[in-house]
C-alpha cells in the first residue's frame, strides 16, 4: 500500500525560499531522512551517484539509484531518505524554480504527484562519458553558485561532503541554471533512445524535429528522410509518440520560441521567425494558449524569476 507524504508524523524540515538556487552534495547514511509535509516552493531536482534513495511525493514512490536523475515538483508533500537496506545514498541536490523549456524533456518521466524519474541506471547501457559530464556540471554549478560577479567565476573543485552554496547574485543564478538546465537534458535524452518498442525511423524523424524545430519540415519532408510513405509515416508517428508529426513540430517550435524568450533580446516577430512561424498574429495566439500568457508577458515574468510553468502542465 503507497504511503502518503503529508501522513508521516516526523518533525517537518524546512525547505529554501524558492527564489534562489540552492545546490549541495551529500553523502547520508542509513536514518538520514527529510520530511516536509506541506511540500517546497520549489522544484528540487536529485542525481544519485551512489548508493540508493527513496523519494516519496504525495502516494508516489520511487527509488533513485547511481545515474538516475529524481525531480520532484512544487507543492506536494515528500520525504526522502536512505532506501532501507542501501548503506548510504550519496547525491546532489538543488532546489530552484524550473525553467518552462524544460517541461517538454521531463514529461516523458512522469509518474504521478508531481514526481518525475528519468531512470538511467536501470538500462543495461551505461553512458560513461554522459555521467562525467553531468557530474563536472554539478561541480561547476556549486562554483558558480559561489560567484560574486567581481573577476572570473572560481574552478570547479571536487566537492567533499555536505557542501552547500546559495546563488544569491542574477550572474551567479543563471549560470547556475544554465548547467542545470544541460543537466537535465543530458538525463532525458539519454533515457529517451532508450525507450523500448519505438521505431528507429521515428526516432529518427523526432530527432530532426528537435534539433531544427524552425526548418520548413512537412509530412512528406520527414517522411522522405525516413524513407516511408507520408501515409505510413503519418500513422506510426502518432501510433508511437501519441501526437502527429505537426504536433510534434509545433510544439518544437513553442518550446524553441520560449528558450529564446529566456535568453534573448530578439523581439517577438523575430522569436516567432526564428522558431519557424510565418505569421506573427498565429504565433502569439498559440503561445498564449501553450503558456497562459503573450510571449512578451512570458519574456518579463521569466525575467523576474517568477513565470516558470509548471512542467506538470
């Protein structure tokens, strides 16, 4: 029977105030556990490089082992600990608000309560160069966390337990979130070749969507590169992926409009080109109904730290 987080009775642990980055390594042993029963106000996002965890989040619970990356979303009561049994868990953690470009690549891994998995140690494949990378982003973003802005960021150093750093500074913040944001796309790219069942060639066709969401792909376009029939192509794409390839492209092109919303100072009708949309009235009335709000309202709340979506939406 799942147990509820907001049921378990021990003291409740506070959580960082959500407008900062808040990153740290541990290594905890068996009795370590954290218990907040009304959930955080921020995203917290777990990479386990040793040992086994148990992360719970409302009546979900899963077990994050080396190479997984658990993120658990805002607002759901959650514990975690030390997996009974496992003689210690060792992990990086870092609490902040998701950036909305991100929901696209961690929904696949949802599971139920606001918890997403992306469990790569489960595969037989292990990806050594991906995990080296990961890891050398988490050290990198526990130096930068540490920036003041004055001269160049420290190196990164081989963290040792029980580290913490706070990124209070804007400069130190988005290059906090920049390496996490690689983090989390070296995760979800790597489990996603791995899905079973998937047809290479449709693989392949989402790949070529993800990579130019702005060139002028069609139907037969992707078809013809995948050496299928629009027909066929057609109805594999959606049997498989549960959408239809100009879904999928269009969807492409809103997560690209948003990632250059964050990051730039283009203005919008050179957003809406750039991201492959023709007319500049279609690309901001479907922004609004895929965001909540107008691109250039989605740019200053983004700005302001305080419009991430929600990745559950």
């Amino acid at each position: 029977m799942p147990v509820r987080a907001e049921k378990l009775s021990e003291p409740a642990d506070p959580s960082p105030p959500p407008g900062l980055v808040t990153i740290g390594r541990f290594d905890q042993r068996p009795g370590y556990s954290v218990n907040r029963p009304h959930g955080a106000d921020s995203w917290l996002f777990t990479w386990t490089t040793g040992g086994q965890g148990r992360l719970t989040q409302g009546a979900t619970r899963t077990v994050a082992d080396a190479g997984d990356l658990v993120v658990l979303g805002p607002g759901v009561p959650h514990r975690y600990a030390v997996e009974p049994g496992a003689g210690h868990w060792a992990f990086w953690w870092v609490h902040c608000q998701a950036r909305a470009a991100w929901s696209a690549w961690l929904r696949p891994y949802a599971l139920d309560d606001g918890v997403y998995a992306v469990g790569t140690a489960r595969s037989q494949e292990r990806n050594a160069p991906s995990q080296e990378r990961t890891e050398a982003a988490f050290r990198r973003m526990l130096a930068d966390a540490r920036w003041t802005g004055d001269g160049p960021p420290p190196a990164p150093e081989q963290p040792v337990g029980g580290e913490v750093a706070v990124a209070h500074g804007t400069a130190a913040r988005e290059l906090t979130l920049c390496s996490l944001e690689e983090i989390v796309l070296l995760a979800t790219a790597r489990a996603e070749r791995r899905r079973t069942g998937l047809d290479a060639r449709i693989r392949r066709a989402e790949s070529l969507i993800a990579a130019d969401p702005a060139a002028p792909h069609t139907v037969r376009s992707l078809a013809e590169a995948v050496s299928l029939s629009p027909s066929r192509f057609a109805h594999l794409f959606t049997e498989q992926l549960g959408r239809s390839p100009m879904r999928a492209l269009r969807d492409a092109r809103l997560l690209h409009a948003a990632r250059l919303l964050e990051a730039t100072e283009l203005p919008v009708e050179r957003v809406a080109a750039a991201s492959g949309f023709t007319s500049a009235f279609h690309f901001n009335r479907v922004f609004r109904r895929r965001y909540g709000t107008p691109p250039g309202a989605y740019r200053t709340s983004t700005a302001n730290g305080v419009g991430e979506t929600s990745a559950r939406s």
